[in-house]
C-alpha cells in the first residue's frame, strides 16, 4: 500500500467531516421548495449535452495524464448491470479536486452520474459546470426544500440513475484513511430500495519525471466492489446503520485497511485521530 507524504500541505480540520477548501464566490441562488434540483429543462440538457462530449474527447484523456487514473473492478458492474440498471447509489472517499471526474470517466458508458454537491460549490464560481455534471445541492434548514429535494433524488434513481455520494462529507486530497461515514448515502438507497455500489480511490508511487520534475505525490487507482444491499431482516431503525457499517467496512477493504483502519465506520462528531 502506497500512501502520499503531503508533507503537512493541506490542512485537515479536527472535525473528519470539515472542510477546508474555500469557496469564495456567492452566487446567490436560493435552494428551497421551487429550485429545481434535477433540471429536466431542454436548454439545460443541450448544455449538458455538449458538457459531456467535452468531457469524451477533452477532459477524461486529461484525467488520464493528469491523475494516472486507473479502474480496477469494472467486472462487478457487468456482473451487476441488471440489478444496477434500475439505479444505485454510489459511494468514494472524497481524496482530490478530480475524483468525481475519474468517477463519470469510470461508469459513464454503463450510466452518466449525478451528484449529491455541498450547496456552497453549486452557488460558488464553479456552480455551472458542477450542475452541468450532475450536481444537486443540499438544502439547509429549510423542510419545503428537504421535501423538494428528495423528491427529484427519488425520481432520478427510479429512472435508473446512479447518484454519487461522499459519506465522509468532504474532500481531503491525498488523505489514506477511510473516514467516518455519515449516514445519508444508507438513508437514500434504502429509502428507494437501491443497492449501493462501493469505490474506493488508492495511491499508487508517481514515477522519477512525475515526481521530480511535476512534483506529483500519488498516482490514483479507483476500485470499485460489489453492490451492496441493505438487510431486510433487520428492523428499519437499525438498517441505516447496518448499511453504513457494512459499506465502509468493503471501502476498508478495497483500500487495504481491513484490520488497520483508524476511524470508527459510523460518524458522530469525529474527530481526527492521526
């Protein structure tokens, strides 16, 4: 196991789920009962349209260079595709700026994603094209909206959809541990009666020019497991948990922490450890 020497670069708050990168631009945009949090629009999908072609032919060759990204594991989609093709909830660490295009690079032949965003990047400078990649932010203290919200997650996964969550809560670039998960990706996928399908980004050594001459730390590799389904034989108060547990305890595995791990799978106020 590979892991980076960020050398104290970034600054991983206490809370596990903190965030540290900034957003410094308000856009303003109110997120309550009458946003459309899955634009069905025909001008928002001929944006989309020409989003994703600049993605093929653009954007993922660049991913390719820029991150090194390999994908092990694809077969358990295939294994999968006709439990998936219903729609399931996705889940990653949250390690680089890049990840969730590594992600749509990954599954976008077998389904384009959408993505469960912090409401501060949708209204931030990037909002736009976080939208346009399938960003659908998360209301705050406002029930109309919750409601709202969690309607069009519903209507998207029953359609078929894949809908990406980062249960840590925030990104941490090159950070190894697997964090404490919150329990919302559990919550939506068994809500609608979905499994979810495990990923997990690992390290690998960045070769002499990468290091020396592009001072890169890591190169990525995103493994993806098998799908994941709730326990019906539990009560519904205890599956959520069940679930959680069960999903981080596979990202542990995925990433080589199977008895190593340093944070507990469920969050509760965690904080970080190493």
């Amino acid at each position: 196991m590979f892991v980076p020497n960020t050398n104290n670069k970034f600054p991983y708050p206490e809370d596990t789920s903190g965030h540290y990168a900034e957003v410094k631009m308000d856009r303003g945009i109110v997120f309550d009962k009458d946003y459309p949090y899955v634009d069905y629009s025909s001008k928002f999908a001929f944006k989309r349209f020409w989003v994703r072609f600049l993605l093929r032919i653009i954007v993922f060759p660049m991913a390719k260079i820029k991150m090194g990204i390999k994908v092990k594991g694809k077969r358990n989609i295939k294994n999968n595709k006709e439990l998936l093709k219903k729609g399931a909830v996705t889940v990653s660490n949250h390690v680089h700026y890049w990840d969730y295009i590594c992600i749509m690079k990954a599954v976008h032949n077998f389904k384009w994603p959408y993505l469960l965003s912090w409401d501060k990047n949708i209204n931030g400078d990037s909002g736009p094209l976080v939208r346009f990649v399938g960003g659908i932010p998360i209301p705050e203290n406002d029930n109309e909206a919750t409601i709202a919200f969690t309607k069009s997650v519903k209507k998207l996964l029953n359609d078929g959809n894949f809908l990406q969550i980062y249960p840590e809560g925030s990104m941490w670039e090159y950070y190894a541990p697997i964090r404490p998960f919150k329990r919302g990706a559990a919550s939506i996928a068994i809500k609608n009666d979905k499994p979810i399908l495990p990923m997990v980004f690992t390290y690998r050594k960045p070769g002499w020019i990468r290091r020396k001459i592009f001072k890169q730390m890591a190169l990525f590799t995103l493994n993806i497991g098998e799908p994941i389904l709730a326990n019906p034989e539990l009560e519904k108060s205890a599956q959520i948990d069940d679930l959680t547990v069960r999903v981080h305890e596979e990202l542990c595995h995925l990433a080589g922490f199977d008895e190593n791990n340093i944070y507990e799978p469920l969050y509760s106020n965690s904080k970080r450890v190493d």
